[in-house]
C-alpha cells in the first residue's frame, strides 16, 4: 500500500524571499537526511538570489563550461544533489519534494505523478500543460553534444505545446527521495549557451509569461501547487525552513573538477 492512502502529510514551506544557490541545495539535501532519518515528507517552493547557474551531481564541469566566462559574468554557481544538465535559474518556481520513497513507488512513478500535481496547478492557471510520452534514451551521436536540462524533453515532463516548462531531477538516499525542478516563469536558458565550451542543443523551453501572455508572480504558482496538493499539506511556515547544515558544501565540487 502507498503511503499516499494512508493520508500522508506534507510539511509546506514557502520561501519567497529567495537563497543562494548554495543554501537552497543544503536545504534541499538537509530535507532528504530529515525524510530517511524519520519518513517525513516535505514540500519546498522556492527562489534563488542571487540568480544562479546549477551543474548536474555528475556533469563533467571543466570540459563542458568556461570558468572564464562565468567569471566574467560574475555568476553563482552550484553543484545539485540531483543529476541531469545544467539549469539556469532566474525567472522561476523552484520546487522540492522530499518524501519516502514507497510514497510513490519507482522513480519513474514518483517523476510521473508529481508532475501530475504540477500539471494540474498549471492548468488552474490556464496553461494547456501535458506529460512528455516515454521514449527510447537518444543515441549516442546525440549524447556526444551536451544539454542544458531544458534542451531536450524526457518521458513524464511538464510540457506546454511540444515545449518543455518545467526541468527536474531527483535522487534517491536510502528509503528516501528528493525530486526538485524549476517552473520557468519568464527569461531564457541562453546563460548555459553562453558559458558552454562545445555548442548546445537548442533548447526548446517555454515560459508562463510567454504561454499566458501575461507576467505571473510567484505567489500565484506557489497557491496553484499548494491547491493541487490539496489537504495534504499541514503547517504552512512561510519564513523557516528546517534547520541547515554545511554537511552538502564540501560536496559541492568547485567548477574546475569534474
């Protein structure tokens, strides 16, 4: 049995003040060590500030990005505990789930279902949001070019007409799992472009503001995600997420180490 029909609670935090890039993966990280040590579950909407470039746990960072360049542009930058291709983040939602992994079940089930959750706050929103179909991995010629997150949609991602919204990745620490991802509200992921040393795939990201039309705020997404969650959410803390650490910064490899 799930622990979703045992009526599972979800601790909500709002934060929409916005972290480093460093803080919000110890954070994140923190909130997956707190669900394998008690299997409690968390819900984290979040920013960054400043904006901030994050690498994949296992991108090879000195051979795909120009430490030059990044420095040039004066950027944050940070290792996530999660895998997949590097995200800029700016103009967004960022969301975190943490929770025991019999909660949904495989990672493919747990990707698929919580984007379930994101679709339909989208959609109260008035975005025409779908999940990507499940497609064989690409072929090795295609790998041999390397990807923002945003580049290239996989199986079970938010998508609105063809184009990706909403870039995840999750990792699994035990009995626990945290599956985290950026909802783009407005701008580009031409920062990746632009500090990578070999070319990129071109991305095919969309945003809120470009779908509706219109500028949309962080507070109408985070009540659109809460709302899908439904009664399962208790104790809304908007300014006091659970206590951090330093344990994940010296895991945060520096750019030059791949």
């Amino acid at each position: 049995m799930l622990l979703t029909e045992q009526r599972l609670e979800w601790e909500l935090t709002l934060e929409p003040a916005g972290r480093s890039g460093a803080a919000n993966m110890t954070i994140d990280a923190d909130l997956l060590a707190e669900t394998a040590r008690t299997g409690r579950a968390f819900l984290r909407l979040y920013r960054f500030d400043p904006p901030c470039l994050s690498l994949g746990r296992n991108e090879p960072a000195a051979a795909r990005y120009d430490r030059a360049a990044i420095a040039r542009r004066g950027l944050d930058v940070v290792r996530r505990p999660t895998g997949g291709g590097a995200v800029w983040h700016e103009h967004e939602v960022t969301y975190a789930v943490a929770a025991p992994v019999a909660t949904f079940g495989s990672l493919r089930n747990a990707y698929r279902t919580i984007h379930e959750r994101v679709v339909a706050a989208l959609r109260s929103l008035g975005v025409e949001a779908t999940l990507a179909p499940h497609r064989p991995p690409p072929s090795s010629r295609i790998l041999d070019h390397p990807a923002s997150c945003f580049a290239t949609p996989v199986g079970g991602e938010v998508l609105v007409a063809g184009r990706k919204l909403v870039g995840s990745a999750q990792v699994r620490k035990g009995s626990a799992f945290l599956q985290h991802g950026s909802i783009l509200l407005a701008g580009s992921q031409q920062v990746v472009t632009a500090v990578s040393r070999k070319p990129q795939a071109a991305n095919t990201e969309t945003t809120l503001a470009r779908v509706l039309g219109r500028p949309v705020t962080f507070e109408e997404v985070a009540d659109a995600i809460v709302a899908a969650w439904g009664d399962e959410v208790t104790s809304p803390n908007l300014h006091q997420p659970p206590p951090t650490s330093t344990t994940l910064l010296s895991d945060l490899a520096p750019l030059g180490v791949a």
